[in-house]
C-alpha cells in the first residue's frame, strides 16, 4: 500500500531528543501564559473601544438565561453573565473572560502534544497557540470561537488519551469537550467529523472510531446539546434556519475570488509562517506519508480548512470558520519545526506572533486616533471603526428622546429596525429605564430581539422609533395612524463611522 493512500503505513519521524522534564515543561508554560494573560488583560483595561454590536447582543442575551438564542448554542451568553455577575458590566467586563479562556485552551494543546509526542513539543506547542494572530484578535473580544477552541483543544486531548487507552475516563471527558464544544457553536460537529476522517485514512484510527468508547463519548456530547435542539424545537429550529442561511447558498453559487480570499486570510489568522509550514506539510504528507501521530493531527488539521475553503468558493465564508483547524495544525507545525531543527522559523514566527499582539493592544488602545492617519497623502479607512461611536450614539439618542417627551410628554418604549441598535441601545440605554422593543412586522424573526422583544401593538404607547438613516422607513409607519418627526441627526466619533439616525414619535398601531 502507497503512503499516498495509507499515511500511517510511512515510517516514524526522526526521534525528538528532550530531557525536559513535563512538570518542568508545564511550569514553564503557566509563567508564559501568566505572562501573555497579564499583557492581554492590561491591554483591555486600556482598551478605547465600545462593543461590538455582536458582543452588546450577547451580554443582552445573558441578561435572560435561556438553553438557547436565535444565531447561536447559549455558552457564551452564560460565560458572560458569570463573568459580569462578578466583575461589572463594563465592556472591559463583558470582554475579559477570552483572554483567560485562552489559557485553558493552550493548556488542552499543551496535554495532546505532550501524549503524542515530548514535554519540548508541548511547551512550544502551547506557546504557539497562544501567540497566534487569530488568538492575539479574539483574546481581545467576546466570541463564541473562544469557548470553541477551548473545547476542541480539551477534546483534541481527550481524543489523544483515547487512543493512546485511556478508555472510559478518556471517553468521558471527549464527551464533555464535544458536549461543551456544541453549547458555544455548532462548528463542534466538525471534531466528529475529523475523527471519522482519521478513520478513513488511518488503522489506528478505524479501531477508535468503531469502539464502544468513542460512541459513548458522542452520546454523552449529544445528551449535553438536548437541551439547546429542545428549545430549538420550541421556536422554530431558529438557530438551525439561521446557521443555514449564514451559508448564503441561495445567492450566486461558484465565487472563486472568495475561496481565494479566504485562503489568503489563513495567512493571518495562523500566521504566514505557520500556514506557510503547513502547506509543506500537506506536501511532505502527499509525497511521503506520515508518522501515527503527525496523521491523527493531520486529520484535524485539514479537512476544516478543505470543507470552509469549498464553502466559501460556494458561496462565502469568512476567515476564522476554520479557525478549529489551527489547534491540531498548531501541535503538528510544531513538532515538525522541532524535528526539523528550524529554529529560525520557530523564533522568528513567535517574534512575529508577538508583534502582531502588541500591534492589536496598540491599536485598540488608541482607535479613536487612527481614523486621523495618513500616509503618502492618502487618508485611511480605521479598522476599528465598526466599534466606535455606539456609546455616543446612545448617548445623543438618550438625551434627543428626553428633550422630546419634556416638551410632548412621556414615551412608552423606544423601538429599533435593526439588530445593531437593538443591541447597542439595550447595552448603553441599561440604566436609563425605558424598555427597547425591536420592530418585527409581519414577517418571520430575523434576529433574537426580533423574537423576543417584538413590537406587537399591546405595549403602551407612544413609543419613539430609532431607525438607520435619514428617512425613517415606510414599512413602518403606514402601521400607525401617527407619526411625528421627531428629529435627524449624524454622529461622528473620533474615527468612527459616521451614523445617522432618524427619530419618530409613533401610535395608534393599526395591527397587521
């Protein structure tokens, strides 16, 4: 049989000569962690940016505990409300548990790479994913990948243990990673699938895949994720309809340009060296085969990137939808550098990686200034802009809705027509008192506040509409029998995005 067609038919990799101790190699890598978590911990208490409208709609998404929202599983609403609960509402609050999260994460690395290979690997590997450029983003913001990536980590380790006869206790804790993997995001389903590629391609990997073992460790995952398919049932498979329409197949199908872009993008995200050695990776790999343990990893390296690169040239995909592949590929890279002795690449893509951290902590620390930039005459768009501003807008929102009901009375509820201002105001307007209903109309929910806190014409009125743009849209009013300009106005932070809202005092809600 052709290592082409059998990987871990291929002979095993050159010997890593380590003397280093695990406990000594684990110690090491907590004071890395403590001291890349310390920076990135510092660099969010100095962060000048608002929330995201995307982190607004989770910490909302806290304030009501449920087993599950419109677009995503409900971990990272629950991560958040934990972390408030104890630390404030501020959105350095709201943010901090990623960076810390990722160290759990890392430590789940350093336990895989220290089964299938040495203590060196180990450390390094840890390191590594730390520092990625992607980790280095999303360390700094609340996302549903971070609790993902910590889950498939613990599970990638797990998955080691199993195979190397960990038996029930290591199905046990898979079924917990794959279990907790889906309550942050449906991308956990991925793992069973890299399994049952490495099954395909590997003896080893048929043998663990067909064991009672496995299949107890996929039923404990299933049983964790019941609660969310049942409130799933209960609307409507909301999360479901809307993971499908994220794919967008029903547009233009066949985009080449954006499978190539997302394949550029994984240049950024794993960092231009590291993505650079996987490729000669997939090379080695198709040319020579591959070591037992190189083809486990292998197998939960590449097919997220194949599957996401095929989805993208379908129709779209952003970068970080393959963000899962990077924990295995992270560990195979490694070991690989290591084997290799390719120190330079080793070092000089940690000093990258590291550059890249500070650059983000710099950047976010001072986004207000960088839409004030120019270079060679030309002026440049701020990559910060889309979280700017939210906290003013709010703001100049708040008191125009105050100076309108001391001179025509008290509105009811303000009422938003799109899911940006739905969360931001219910994120910024918290204290103020006056509830924020989202409109809906006719049609199906589009979004969580959609469903949740639909204007359906019961609630008091009048309540003040806060619309995008200049002119507020038809589709509403003709739903009212009044409606009263209320005022226009465009708010401009320091390298935000210009936003211009209308402003409506609506009633007498005609019904549908």
């Amino acid at each position: 049989m052709s290592a082409r067609s059998q990987f871990a038919a291929s002979p095993a990799p050159r010997a890593l000569d380590d003397d280093l101790p695990v406990a000594k190699a684990f110690a090491w890598f907590l004071a890395a962690a403590l001291a890349i978590t310390g920076f990135r911990v510092w660099a969010l208490s100095v962060n000048a940016t608002d929330l995201f409208f995307d982190e607004a709609q989770y910490w909302a998404w806290g304030q009501e505990p449920a087993f599950g929202y419109y677009s995503k599983p409900p971990l990272i609403a629950w991560l958040i409300r934990a972390t408030v609960e104890v630390c404030g509402v501020s959105p350095f609050c709201v943010r901090v548990w990623s960076p810390l999260t990722y160290v759990v994460t890392a430590a789940g690395v350093f336990a895989a790479a220290a089964q299938l290979y040495r203590a060196r690997v180990a450390l390094w590997s840890a390191i590594a994913m730390l520092l990625l450029p992607g980790v280095s983003l999303s360390a700094g913001i609340a996302s549903t990948d971070v609790p993902l990536l910590a889950a498939w980590a613990w599970g990638l380790a797990a998955f080691v243990w199993l195979w190397r006869g960990g038996g029930w206790p290591a199905a046990l804790l898979l079924g917990l990673a794959i279990g907790i993997g889906l309550n942050a995001k449906y991308a956990m389903a991925y793992f069973v699938l890299c399994a049952i590629v490495y099954a395909a391609i590997s003896t080893d990997g048929r043998r663990l895949v067909l064991s009672a073992p496995f299949a107890a460790a996929v039923a404990v995952g299933l049983a964790l994720i019941v609660p969310n398919l049942w409130w799933n049932a209960e609307t409507g498979f909301a999360t479901f309809a809307h993971t499908a329409d994220n794919a967008k197949w029903g547009g233009q199908l066949g985009n080449p340009a954006k499978a190539l872009e997302f394949f550029a993008a994984q240049f950024g995200v794993f960092g231009p060296i590291m993505f650079g050695a996987l490729l000669v990776i997939c090379w080695r790999a198709w040319r020579e085969g591959l070591s037992r343990e190189d083809t486990l990893l292998f197998a939960f390296a590449l097919p997220v990137i194949v599957i996401v690169a095929v989805q993208a040239f379908i129709s779209r995909a952003h970068a970080n939808w393959a963000a899962v592949s990077y924990v295995a590929a992270t560990i195979l890279v490694t070991a690989t550098m290591l084997r290799d002795s390719a120190w330079r690449a080793r070092y000089g893509s940690a000093a990258l990686h590291a550059g890249i951290a500070i650059a983000l902590a710099a950047g976010a620390a001072f986004a207000p200034m960088l839409g004030k930039l120019e270079f060679a005459g030309r002026s440049f768009a701020n990559p910060y802009a889309r979280t700017l501003g939210w906290s003013e807008l709010a703001a100049a929102i708040d008191a125009r809705v105050d100076r309108d009901v001391a001179a025509n009375g008290e509105v009811a509820a303000i009422m938003t027509n799109t899911r940006a201002l739905s969360a931001q105001l219910i994120y910024y307007l918290r204290d103020e008192g006056r509830p924020i209903v989202a409109w809906r109309g006719p049609q199906p929910a589009k979004d969580h506040f959609a469903m949740t806190r639909a204007y359906a014409g019961t609630a008091p009125e009048p309540v003040m509409l806060v619309a995008n743009g200049r002119e507020p849209p038809a589709g509403i009013l003709r739903y009212f029998s009044q409606a009263m300009p209320v005022d226009v106005f465009t708010i401009t932070a320091d390298g935000a995005r210009p936003r211009t809202v209308s402003l409506v005092r609506l009633s007498g809600f005609k019904g549908y």
